[in-house]
C-alpha cells in the first residue's frame, strides 16, 4: 500500500537490519516499514494492539480497518506489520516469473519487499500463520501491482498456513467504525482524574448500576448516572467506549452505535470461568 518517502541504499538497509527491524514477536517486534519511513495512500496511523501491547504502524486507512478486526478477534495471537521478506529469494522468484525486482532508481539497489500483515491465529488444529496483502481494488487493474502480489505469494508457499488479499470489498465498514470508535478509549490512562482510580470507580459503577435499570435508553441511563453517581457531563459516555473497548461490555458492532437507543442493546460480559467462554461479538 505504501509509497516509500525516502530512498533506500544498501547502507540504510543494512542499518534497518542492524536496527532489528522485521524481528521478534509481540511488544517486541518492530516493523521494517514505519509510518515515518512511507508517504502512504490514505492516513498512515500508529495504534496500540490490544494482542501486543506495542504501537502499530498502518500505512494507510484500509490496512488500519484489517488491523481492527484481526486485533478484536479472540483468535488472534499476534500482528506484524510491514514485514520484510528475504531479498534473494525475492530475486529469485522475479527471475523465474521472469519480472523486474522492485528496485530503488536512487539508491540503485533491489528494495527488500514487505508483506503487510501477519497475523498468528490459534484454531482448532493449533496455531497458524496467516499472511494477508492490503490493496484497494482499483489498484489490482495495474500490471505491476499483480506482479509484485504474485511475488508475495509464491514467497509463502510453503512458509504459511494461508496467503490472502484483502481489499475494501472484505471490510465491513459498520463495524471497523465501531472498533475504531471504542478503540480509542482502550485505555483511560493519562486522563485527568479527582483522585488514584477515578477511572476504576466510575467503571465499576457503570456496571453495578446497568443491572439494575429498567428500561429507556443508554442516554437516560448515562443521565442517571450524573444524577446518582456523581459521573460529570461526557463521562458515562467515555466509560461505555472503554467497557465496550475491553470487552467487558457488549454492542452490537454492525450497528450504528447511538445513545437513543434502547438500554437492552448493552450487555455485560460474562466472565469465563473454567470452560465457559466469554460471549463474544467479534
């Protein structure tokens, strides 16, 4: 998806590799690519994963969407990002599809090509690799766009359990809303707070106080909430975003999220215990 902004020679590329960029598992791998590095189609973004713990670099709205949702999957173990793939295998697959290697007309090198998504899921017959190409589906009319995919596939045969394309026509656009909407409350750290676990009261009040309603809508109840519990303007709200961000409250993500809507469409999660499994919506 991304354009690179600078050029790269084997210098840089030796030092991205001396970096550790392209290495390591959860908190600790690092992307060959950041947003720093790319002049991308679309709004580059950092986002923490909720699965690593580290900050994401997605180079571009629709890589964003895809990470949303693999992020949100209680499948899914691990996200990398921008990752590089060996140059002379690379070569080698150019030279026997008979293709140009991507190369670098200002640094005159073969650049290291990166695929954009790996996710690490955890099915049924154990855990597997599943690596995904991002593209807009206007972009797969160029020939050039096609040659380099094919690359990026013939590169995992073998290496993966699932080689895939995903382009906006595979995104539900409703829910990747939503994930994006509740993601930004994932966590409250660094809000302002009257005193040491502000933010942990007011959670656990939101959910004392949620069975304990009848009827009307989430905004009467988030209402009610400033009238008995002490919450100020906007924080009932805030705290609904985080709950639903850690799943700990439950909505409907394919539906337009609105607070006039009735109080049922809010559900506690169950919490597991032994082999009971917390009622997911993702």
């Amino acid at each position: 998806m991304a354009k690179r902004r600078y050029s790269f020679d084997e210098e840089k590329i030796s030092r991205f590799m001396k970096e550790g960029r392209g290495k390591g598992h959860g908190v600790e791998y690092s992307p060959w690519l950041t947003v720093q590095d790319v002049s991308s189609i679309g709004r580059a973004t950092r986002i923490h994963g909720r699965k690593t713990g580290r900050e994401h670099h997605l180079l571009s709205d629709i890589e964003t969407a895809a990470f949303l949702l693999f992020d949100w999957s209680e499948a899914v173990t691990d996200i990398r990002e921008q990752y590089p793939l060996d140059r002379e295998e690379t070569r080698r697959i150019a030279a026997e599809m008979r293709v140009r290697h991507p190369f670098d007309t200002q640094g005159k090198c073969d650049i290291v090509m990166t695929t954009d998504l790996l996710v690490d899921v955890q099915t049924s017959n154990g855990p597997q690799l599943h690596v995904r190409s991002v593209k807009l589906a206007k972009e797969l009319d160029d020939r050039r766009t096609l040659e380099k995919l094919e690359i990026d596939r013939r590169y995992w045969v073998g290496k993966s359990d699932s080689w895939g394309l995903i382009t906006e026509r595979d995104i539900p656009t409703q829910r990747v809303e939503n994930l994006r909407w509740l993601h930004e409350m994932l966590s409250l750290a660094g809000m302002e707070e009257a005193y040491p676990g502000y933010w942990s009261d007011r959670c656990s009040r939101f959910l004392q106080c949620l069975p304990h309603a009848t009827g009307g809508t989430i905004k009467r109840f988030i209402q009610q909430l400033e009238s008995t519990q002490g919450f100020a303007a906007g924080e009932g709200l805030m705290v609904l975003r985080h709950l639903g961000a850690t799943k700990q409250l439950l909505i409907d993500l394919d539906q337009p999220f609105t607070v006039n809507a009735p109080l049922a469409a809010l559900e506690i999660a169950v919490v597991p215990t032994g082999n009971q499994q917390t009622k997911g919506v993702a």
